[in-house]
C-alpha cells in the first residue's frame, strides 16, 4: 500500500544529513511546518528494505556540492532565512 510519510530535517545546524527511507520512495516536496523543515515522501508500506539517502540544506548564496537533485525552496523566520532542499545523488 502507498502513502505519504513526513521526515524532519534539521536546518542550520545540519547542512547534510542521511535519512533512511523505505526502498524505492518517492520525495514529493520539502516544506516547513511548525518551524522544522520536513520531507513528504511516497512511500510503499509493504517494502521491507529500507536505503540510506543523502539530503543537503543550502542557504541562499552557499557554495553548492555536486549531483544535487532539487527538491523546493523553504523560508523560516518570517522568510529572513531562505533554504534550499536537495538530494544528493552519487554518480555511479
């Protein structure tokens, strides 16, 4: 059975942070509720395996690393802090 779960991130202080996912999610959106960046993902309940992924935080103006797969674009403190969502992925 499919359904969305919600993952928190931690923004600031973290700027790359691994999250262990149901095998073959699907990350749908990134945004901020009650003040903690959060991750809305597909996932499929019945799937056993679960796969380590990559997410990484950049402030506006922040050197970037490489392989970054955009996520969205979220503003905390009134919108005086603009961060940047992505997922890191390896090239193979």
């Amino acid at each position: 059975m499919k359904r969305i779960h919600k993952y928190p991130l931690v923004a600031g202080v973290i700027d790359r942070q691994s999250i262990s996912l149901p095998a073959g999610a699907r990350v749908l959106t990134a945004q901020v509720q009650h003040g903690v960046i959060c991750l809305w993902a597909e996932v499929d309940t019945d799937e056993t395996s679960e796969e380590l992924r990559e997410f990484v935080i950049h402030g506006t103006g922040h050197d970037m690393l490489n392989h970054l797969h955009y996520i969205d674009t979220v503003q905390l403190d009134g919108g005086y802090l603009v961060f940047h969502v992505y997922e890191r992925r390896v090239e193979q």
